[in-house]
C-alpha cells in the first residue's frame, strides 16, 4: 500500500521570540515493514539534517532573529507491506502505555 503524506505544524507566539530551537522527528525510517519513496521536511526555520542516537533521521529547526510563528511542512510518499510474521504478535507492551 502506498501512503501518501502531508503534515503542517503551525507554532503561534503570543510574544515574538529572539531565538527558538526545535527538534523535528518527522522522517520514517525504512524496515523491513515500509520503505520511502519520497520524503521532503520544509521549515520558515532553518533546517539541519542529523541522525540520533538510535539511528532515526532527524533535523534541528533554528530560528535565530525575532519571531512570532514557526512552520514546519512534511510532505512524502512512503510504500507499506504486511507485518505478518515480521514483527511479534505481543512485544511485552501493553497498549494503553501509550496513551498517557
């Protein structure tokens, strides 16, 4: 199956900032369950690509003037395939763990 994605964050200040930082995982990796065809990260932001400690694509958005909004943009295509028989039927987490 293939999915198609576009995602828009919008961060509104109610004061305008000198300098703001964020840390953007938005990139899926590519497994045995899914691979990417395409994939874009836009920001008003200035964008910096790096890899995190357990290997995912991320990029560092840096805003270095004064500011009142952020915006970040995610658009992609990302090919999916069955689970079965690639990962646990049970991993050992409950699933109401990740609805804190």
């Amino acid at each position: 199956m293939k999915l198609f994605v576009e995602h828009e964050t919008h961060y509104q200040f109610a004061e305008p900032a000198n300098h703001s930082v964020q840390y953007l995982r938005l990139t899926p990796r590519n497994d045995p369950c899914q691979r990417i065809l395409s994939w874009t990260v836009t920001s008003s932001s200035r964008l910096t690509p790096w890899v995190d400690g357990f290997e995912n694509s991320a990029h560092v958005a840096l805003e270095e003037h004064s500011h009142d909004e952020v915006l970040v943009t995610v658009r992609g295509e990302v090919e999916t395939w069955s689970t079965t028989g690639i990962l646990p039927a049970d991993d050992g987490l409950p699933p109401l763990i990740f609805f804190a």
